[in-house]
C-alpha cells in the first residue's frame, strides 16, 4: 500500500510540473513561500501545504490575491466559493490527509500575476504548524502575432521579395510584435550578421506588450546576394523565436564598360568593322548606345552597311551582362574618329548620372584623296605661282607624286629651272617666271602603300586679266544733311591685269552719272591745261550733299586688256529727322472692355526711318510701348485721358502730335444679384443689392415675379450714383438696394410659403450699349421640425433581415440624414437598409439625425433581435455515501429570455427533481448505477427550440477515505491518460476532414462514386454507403470534442472546428450535423410513442 501511495503522490507531483514551475524559497518558521510560473492560457496551480495529520483539523482556508480575497474552501462545510476576478475559472484542489493540495486557475490570464496568500484556520493553532504560505506568481503569454511594414505602415508579406530600389535608396523597416508578456525582444539580421535596428516597446495594463524595432538602411549591391533580411521576435513565452523574412530586390548601376576590335588589323578602306561593347554588373540590364564622335550611331551619314546585335545574359550574383555588336564598312571618314559605347540604366537615370562610356579611336589606312589649290590662279606674266597639292592619307607616306597640265604629264625632273618641288617630301608644284604658255589646267595624282589617288578638282592659271574694283567711300560712315559736307568716291583697284586704270564710268542706282576724263577723245573742245583733262579718273567728288545725293554708287574700270566688271554697289546714307506726327484711332467710339488702337503717323519718316516713339498717357511717359502702333487692350478708366506720341531717329525727333480719348461703358455689373438668396423666416434684415457701371449713367428697377417693383408699404428702394474710382478700374455706376420693412410683415416674419419668389435687377440702356438684368431666387428658410420614423421599434429574428426604416423632416434647405448607433454612424441618408442578415450585436437604438445649417433634429428605432435558445450542460458531483448525489445544471442563453426546460433521459421525460429558475435548470439525480447514462435538455423559446445539448454521466465520483490518496493518483493517471487519448483523436479527425475537403484523385480509377451518407453517418461508395462507418468503434455515441459549449455573449464555437468550415463547408457539415441530429430525435420519439416515424422539419 506505501508504494502505491508514493506512486500516486509522484504523479499528482507530475501534474503540478506540468501546470507549473513550483519551488519553496525559505522556511521561516511557520510562513512558507514559492514561486511559481505560468503561460496563459493555460493551467496553473498555487500550492497549499495542508497538514492535518500534526496539526489537525481545520475550519477552512482562505486565498488573497494581495489584499483582496479570492478563495473561500470548507470541507466542513461543504463550501467552496471563487470570488472577484477568478470567479468561473479557480477551484481549491483538496484531499483529506493529503499534505500537498493546490488552487488551480484555468485558463490561467496576465492579469492573474501576483503575490497570492493561503490562510489556514485549524481548529487548534500550532507553533509548528504553516497557517500562512505565500506564493509568487510569474504569468508568461506568447505574443500573438508578428508582421512588418513599411514606413508608410502598408504590410510586407512574411518570405517575400520587396522591390525594387535604387542603390543608395534608404529604407525604413518596421517590425513588430504584440500580445506577448514580457514583451517580446524584436532584432534583426542580415543572414548571421545582426543589424542595428531602434527598438522600443510598450506594455498595457495586462502585462502584454508591443515590442517595435525600427531599421533605416541603404540599399546596396550587397543586398543582391544576401540571404534576407530577418526579423527575430522572442520571449520567456516562446519555445523558439519566431523568424521572419524579406530579401531586397535592387537595382544597380553598371559597373564596367569594355569596347573590344574584333575586326582583322589593320582595317583597310571598304573592309568590315567590328566593335563590341560589353557591360557587366547592371540591374536592370544596361541599355547600350553608340557613337561617332558626338553623333549617335543611326544618324553618322558617313557610315555604311551598318549592323548591330545585342544580347544579354543574367549572372549568378543577380546582375546583368548586356552585350552590343557593331558592324559597318569602313571609309577615309571614319579614320581617327572616335567611337563611344554608352551603357546607362534606369539607377543612373534616377540619380541624375551620365551614361557609363568607353570610347576606342579608329585606324582605317586609305589611299590618299588629293585637292589642288588654288583652284583659279590669275598672274601677269614673268610671275611665279605655287599651286598646293594638300591630301590626306593613311599611311601618310607617299610612293610617288605626278603633276598634269591639261592631262598631259610634266617632265619635272628634266626641267629644273622652270619647275620646283613636285615629289614625294614636298608634292606642291612650283612654277618659275610664268608666261602665257603656262596658262591652262593643272591637277596631280599621288600614291602609297593602300593605292593611288583619283582626280577630285583642278587648279585654273589664267596669266591676264582686265581690273577688277569697288567703291571706298570717304568719310565711309553715314552723314548728316545737317553738316552739309563733301563726300569722295574712289573706284579703288582689286585686281587687273595690267594694273591701273585708263578710264571710269561712275554709276548710280544703276544710271550712269559720269565717265572720266571727259575730255579723253575730245581734246579739241577743251584746252591742254583743263582742270577736265589729267584727273584721276578713280576719284568721283560730290559737294554739299544732302538728302538728294542719297543711293547706290558703282563704278566700272578699263585697262590695256579692256573694260572691268561693274564694281559692287556702296551705298552713300544722308540721314535727315522725321516730319510733323498726328495721331489717329480705331474704333471712333471707345467703349470700356474692347480694343483701342492707336497709330502715330509720319509724311516723312526721315533716315534711319523713324520706328521708336515716345508715348505719353497725360504727361506720364509709357516706357513699355515704343513702337508707332499702340494696341490697348481692354480699354479701362485710366484710358480717359490725353495721349502724345513723339517719334524719333538718330538725328533728333519730330513735332509731337496728340489726342484726347473719351472713353464710354456699357451697362455691366459690379454686383450682381446671387442666382439664390435664402433668409431664416424670422432674420431681422432683409435685403437685395445691385450695382451697374454705365456711361453715360443709366437707371435701375426692380421686379417681382416679372412685374414692377415700386416703393411700398413692405418695400423699399435706395438709389445711389457711385463716382469713378481708379482703384478699382470701374468708371461711373449706379447702386440699388431693395430692403423689406420687416415691421410690416405679419407677426415680423417671413411666410415660408407666400415669400418665395424671384427678383430681378434691371438697368436701362445707354449709348455704349443695351441694358441688363440680374436675377435672384429668393426663398424663406427654416430649421428642421416634426420628424418622424416609420418604425419606432422593430423586432427581428436573428439571421433575418429587418425592414427598411425611413426617417423625414420637414424643413429649408433640405435636411441631412445621418444614422448612428451610440457614436458610430451606421448609414448616411433618409432611409436606414441594413440589407443583410441582423445578429444579436448589432440590436440596440438608432437614432436619425437631420439636420441643415439652422438647426438639429433627432428621432430613435429600437431593433430587438430576438433568437431561440443556446445551451450547455455542466456536472457537479455533492456528498458521499448515502447523501452521495449528481448534480446537472442546463443553462441557457436566448431572447426573449422568457424559457422552458425540459430534460430526457433515454426514451424517459424527466419531471422530478427538477428545478427551473431564470435561465437555468438543475436536476438532482442519486449517485447509483441507475443514474448512469446519457441525458438531454431542451430550451425552448417563442422563437423555437434549442438544439438538445447532452451529457453522459459515466462514474460515480463516491470515493472511500482510506483510500483517498490512491484513487486521486489512478483518477489523475486516467485523466492524463484521456487527454493523450483525445488529442490523437482529435489529429486523426482533422487528417480526415483534410482527405475529405482534397480526396485522391486516383479514387475515381475504382468506378464506384464517392458519396456521403448524411442519414446513416458515414462515408461510403454506393454501393456500401455506410459498413465501414458502422464498424468503426465509436458508431452512435456523441463525439464529445464536438460539442458546442455555453458562450453567454452568444456565439457558439466549436472547440476543434474551424467555424465557417464547420458551417460552410464543401459538404456543409453543420447543415448535415442538424439533419442527422433531427433525425435521431424523429425516430427515438416515434419508437416512445409507437407510430410510424416522422420526417425531420427543414
């Protein structure tokens, strides 16, 4: 017997390591103290050293939590009570002569934690005896959820990939956890490199906290091969930290750009170049551009047969390699040219970087390309001349040069003294002492190593030639009328042959003016020593010029080899002041808000031709408009005024001209009347006002409704002339106010519904234009008043949907609606439509609220939602012996609360015994074997009849006291033992449930379909719908896992069972679960009452 008492104590020690981490600190006499922890949510017990074998009996034991009382137990008594906070969820765990006994908590809550006291009162107070014991009670709790975010606080998804961004980008990460006790201690990590993030944390009342950290970093080409970043949350709570995850996806500017000739060496005019341009380490992939010098590759017109491939290929750290593959003919042009291949991507553009470039110049050797210079060559004869052989060519040496005249080759080696250079170190031709034989074409041909040249052009040697001149003109700038000075015109040699001229004809604008001398050929008119004869017929004198001398002048010239071209043409300029200026207008009349055209004219603009003028508004300068013509437009009041223009040239200005400008205004509104105008019915002024600019002045008058409006007993019209006002730019107007006289109206006030009419302003015409009118609406308002609601209270059934609710008031402008539960608007609008399915959370008092800008008005509706009842049965097991007994207590939850019970037991109704109260009913049943069996409660209300909840009373809780201590270990093995059981179950259960929502696909090979036999309970083929079900151990009893358990905020949940699977499932359990159980009810009540037996109601 010993041994299977300490076996018993060993496992009740089990169970209180399991709940719990229990330890005794000191013994200080008869004080004892332990530390215990636990996670919540789960169970714990505070340990009570009750020693009844030394010190006897006791009366009861009493548990504080600090000060307050939490526990009352008495076994004398038969009493036991959990108080305060740990009402419902505590019982004291005791056993006579059992020295260690405990208060279990479950489930146990944050809040629980504490210093705890237990009390014992024995009927006889030892020294040696513990009748204080104090426990320190530690609650844990796992955090109960973990995310991060971004700065902004939009989520990142758990193992996922955010991006991307620009290297260099700073980031802000966010990632937090809560729920957890203590808080949970937030980190972060790249790969197993911990980063510096800013943590901070906050705790509730609870205990539970919010644990944040915050990581600024920069995004980097590191970041590509990364692992991830991971946030790491733990506690004291947790069995291993949570680990979350998130990689960077960053884009990278390139970072090398290669060119590489991949052509033959060396390149040769019309062979193949290629080019290839490689760009590596980019993110986004590089886009490549070439060049020719600065011109982009598709617009260098020198290039030919040009080709470009491009490619690229993603490298292991995430980058990209893009390639570029240029072909194109190579020419003379495209010699030392310079060819750049640009690699930029989007990164470079973001930040404002210039393309990544790598440039290669190009050899290509040609054969030389010669031009002669000059290509006109005119020489007197005995001259010598140099004609310039310039070429370009690569290699740049030459094998031989050739000279031609007229396509004859020259013997320039055997001709020393008449010819100079002409070979490969100087291939310029030098001829000596020129004569008229040397006239003609001259060209020449090279060669190197590449081949020879190609004629391009000739150089042209002309040996005599006749003069070729122009004008100088002395003083050659332009003179004034006003100096009245000489000018000399000089018919000045550019080139002739022979030099020097024989006679001149003077021209001008084209007529000839003279030939000089005049007395060349007639000598016999003039003496020898005429100051006509022996002049210098070059030089043309004109005295005191003045506008009359002002044109073109050109000369023409002879020599031996005959006369010259006409010279080109000098102009001589005499500059002379503008005429008398007038001004004139557009339109005649000037009407405010059009256009006002102003030109200042000149009979003479004078040289230069006057084009700038001097305007004056009054006698304030306008720097701004300096041309003849001033466009101002719109024409304002300022335009009133007296206008001048004085234009002017270089050699002064002319006479001023002006003109005054009146300027007139059509009928227009400053102020118009307001499209509407309300007033409360009851304001003390009231009043409508227009204003009119017109010039001339016009008149204002009034309508109503169209008809004329005078001065009368209710009306009166105040009339005003308003004067020009500069700050405003209006000229002259006219202001009317329309005013009621209040104290003519009855009672002082507005008649809502007589008043409301329109008004009209209307002016007259006048010369500028037609007249105009403004018109108002002008409506009496007033607050809301005599609201009303179609429903004041409407009672519903759960789940069905209650009818619409409209709300109306009376008033002006309209009102508006707002519904609101307590402070949450629920619907804005007249009518309230809930339009879906009520629950009971949602019953309460609306109110509708209308409202416009004088005044509020409310009204209420009451919705009631009624459902039928909801229960769940408990088991209290009282006494021993004889007086042992079970107690069963069905509870409710139901509105209207007004319910009745009834309780079956078998095919049995159960009427004694019996106590209903409220929302509760007990049944006292004895502790015999006759009780044992399963037992039924049904709660019906006026809306319907719960769905029955059962219990199956299996034991017998009547225990012997000699052998106390033994059946609480085999109980509490048992219990252990049932938990392990109902776990295994409960993960078969769901395996299944999973097979069945995802069957094999393979199943469909047998050619048997799958069903589900909602009437006999299982699963089968059609053929055997429900054998295997019914073979199966647990066939017909309730799978107590699956019971629904009492919920008084009144939604019911299955422990195990995801609600909207249970309920909405693929084969829609909980539809099936109440047809089965409607069935089974249908049959045992017709087998009680011996008729055939009745379908289920749907």
């Amino acid at each position: 017997m010993r041994s299977l008492t300490r076996v018993a104590l060993a496992a009740a020690l089990l169970l209180v390591a399991a709940a719990g981490e229990t330890g005794v600190l000191d013994d200080e006499g008869i004080v004892r103290r332990y530390e215990v922890q636990g996670l919540a949510g789960e169970a714990i017990r505070l340990p009570c050293e009750v020693d009844e074998e030394n010190c006897g009996g006791f009366h009861n034991i009493k548990w504080y939590k600090g000060t307050d009382r939490v526990y009352v137990f008495s076994e004398r008594d038969n009493f036991r009570r959990a108080e305060g906070p740990l009402t419902g969820r505590t019982d004291f765990n005791f056993s006579t002569n059992r020295l260690e006994n405990w208060l279990e908590i479950v489930p146990l809550d944050t809040t629980d934690e504490g210093t705890y006291r237990c009390e014992i009162t024995y009927m006889v107070v030892r020294e040696v005896c513990s009748i204080v014991q104090f426990t320190n009670l530690t609650t844990f709790a796992r955090p109960t959820y973990h995310h991060m975010t971004f700065k902004d606080g939009s989520p990142i998804d758990n193992d996922t990939t955010i991006g991307p961004f620009d290297e260099g980008t700073q980031l802000e990460l966010i990632c937090e956890s809560g729920g957890g006790k203590p808080v949970p201690r937030i980190t972060w990590w790249n790969d197993t490199t911990q980063l510096a993030g800013n943590y901070n944390s906050v705790v509730n009342d609870n205990g539970t906290g919010t644990g944040t950290s915050i990581l600024r970093l920069v995004a980097s080409r590191g970041d590509l091969a990364s692992r991830g970043l991971f946030c790491i949350v733990e506690n004291e709570a947790m069995n291993e930290p949570a680990r979350l995850r998130l990689k960077l996806n960053v884009n990278v500017a390139p970072q090398l750009v290669d060119v590489l000739e991949l052509h033959d060496y060396p390149v040769t005019e019309g062979s193949n170049v290629v080019l290839k341009c490689d760009v590596r380490g980019a993110r986004p992939a590089a886009s490549i551009a070439w060049f020719n010098g600065s011109v982009p590759i598709e617009q260098a017109d020198t290039l030919d047969n040009i080709r470009e491939d491009t490619g690229r290929i993603e490298d292991p750290d995430g980058t990209f390699s893009t390639w570029s593959r240029l072909q194109f003919k190579g020419t003379r042009f495209e010699n030392q040219r310079t060819f750049t291949c640009q690699a930029h991507n989007s990164v470079l553009k973001h930040r404002g970087l210039p393309p990544m470039t790598h440039s290669i110049d190009l050899d290509v050797q040609f054969a030389p390309s010669v031009r002669v210079t000059p290509e006109n060559i005119t020489v007197n004869e005995t001259m010598d001349i140099l004609i310039h052989c310039d070429y370009q060519a690569n290699p740049h040496e030459l094998k031989y040069v050739l000279w031609y005249q007229d396509t004859e080759q020259l013997n320039l080696a055997g001709l020393h003294d008449k010819y100079g250079n002409g070979n490969v170190d100087h291939p310029s031709l030098l001829i000596k002492n020129v004569t008229a034989r040397d006239s003609g074409v001259y060209t020449c041909r090279l060669a190197n190593e590449i081949g020879p040249s190609t004629v391009v052009n000739y150089a042209t040697v002309d040996v005599q030639f006749p003069p070729e001149l122009q004008v100088v003109m002395e003083p050659s700038e332009p003179v004034s009328e006003e100096d009245h000075m000489n000018v000399t015109l000089i018919c000045d040699i550019l080139q002739a042959n022979p030099d020097g001229l024989e006679r001149a004809r003077w021209f001008l604008d084209g007529k000839l003016l003279k030939e000089l001398p005049e007395c060349d050929g007639n000598e016999t008119l003039y003496l020898e020593n005429s100051e006509l004869c022996g002049i210098d017929p070059s030089r043309l004198v004109l005295e005191n010029v003045n506008r009359e001398f002002h044109g073109n002048y050109s000369c023409e010239g002879m020599n031996s080899a005959g006369w010259g071209a006409r010279s080109p043409t000098k102009e001589l300029v005499v500059q002379y002041a503008p005429s008398q200026a007038y001004i004139t207008y557009q339109p005649p009349n000037v009407i405010k808000g059009k256009t006002l055209t102003l030109s200042c004219n000149l009979d003479d603009p004078g040289r230069p031709e006057a084009t700038s003028v001097r305007w004056y508004r009054g006698r304030r300068l306008i720097p701004d408009v300096t041309s003849l013509s001033w466009q101002i437009d719109p024409v304002s009041l300022e335009t009133e005024s007296n206008f001048t223009c004085v234009p002017y040239n270089s050699e002064g200005e002319s006479v001023p001209g002006d003109v005054d400008i009146d300027v007139m205004a059509r009928p227009f509104f400053i102020t118009r009347l307001p499209p509407y105008q309300g007033f409360l019915m009851n304001s003390k002024k009231v009043s409508l006002s227009c204003r009119v600019e017109c010039s001339p002045l016009c008149s204002i008058t009034w309508r109503k409704n169209g008809l004329p409006l005078q001065n009368s007993t209710h009306y009166k019209v105040i009339s005003s002339v308003k004067n020009p006002d500069p700050s405003s730019g209006d000229l002259e107007s006219v202001m009317s106010v329309l005013e009621w006289r209040m104290d003519k109206w009855p009672n002082r006030e507005l008649d809502r519904e007589k008043d409301n009419s329109n008004y009209t302003c209307v002016s007259s015409s006048n010369s500028a234009g037609t007249g105009v009118s403004s018109n108002a609406y002008f409506r009496v308002e007033y607050p809301p008043e005599r609201i009303k609601v179609t429903h004041t209270e409407i009672k519903v059934i759960e789940n069905e949907t209650p009818p619409r609710v409209s709300c109306q008031a009376f008033s002006y402008p309209e009102p508006t609606y707002t519904w609101q539960l307590g402070d949450d608007i629920k619907s804005k609008g007249s009518v309230f439509n809930l339009g879906l399915p009520i629950t009971r959370e949602q019953s309460g008092l609306y109110e509708c609220i209308a409202d416009n800008r004088h005044g509020t008005l409310t009204a209420q509706t009451f919705f009631d939602v009624m459902y039928k009842p909801e229960c769940a049965i408990d088991r209290q097991d009282e006494g021993n012996g004889d007086n042992a007994k079970i107690i069963l207590y069905c509870r409710a939850a139901a509105n209207p609360d007004d319910v009745d019970f009834r309780w079956r037991f078998g095919n049995e109704s159960l009427i004694e015994d019996v106590r209903n109260k409220g929302m509760e009913s007990r049944l006292t049943l004895p502790a015999s074997a006759s009780s044992l069996g399963t037992y039924y409660c049904y709660v019906n209300n006026t809306i319907g009849e719960s769905i029955p909840c059962e219990i199956d009373v299996t034991g017998i809780m009547e225990v012997p006291k000699d052998n106390i201590i033994v059946i609480s270990a085999i109980i509490a093995a048992a219990v252990l033992l049932l938990l392990i059981i109902c776990v295994i179950i409960i993960l078969l259960c769901r395996r299944q449930r999973q097979a069945g929502k995802y069957p094999d696909r393979g199943a469909a090979d047998d050619g048997k379909k799958k069903v589900l036999d909602m009437k006999n309970g299982g699963p089968g083929t059609e053929d055997e719908p429900r054998q295997f079900y019914e073979n199966l151990p647990f066939h017909g009893m309730a799978a107590a896992p699956n019971k629904p358990l009492l919920n008084l905020a009144g939604d019911m949940d299955y422990a195990d069972v995801d609600s909207q699977t249970y309920a909405y499932g693929p084969i829609q359990y909980k539809a099936a679960s109440i047809t089965a159980a409607n069935e089974k009810k249908a049959e045992r009540e017709a087998e009680v009452l011996g008729v055939p037996v009745r379908p289920p109601r749907k």
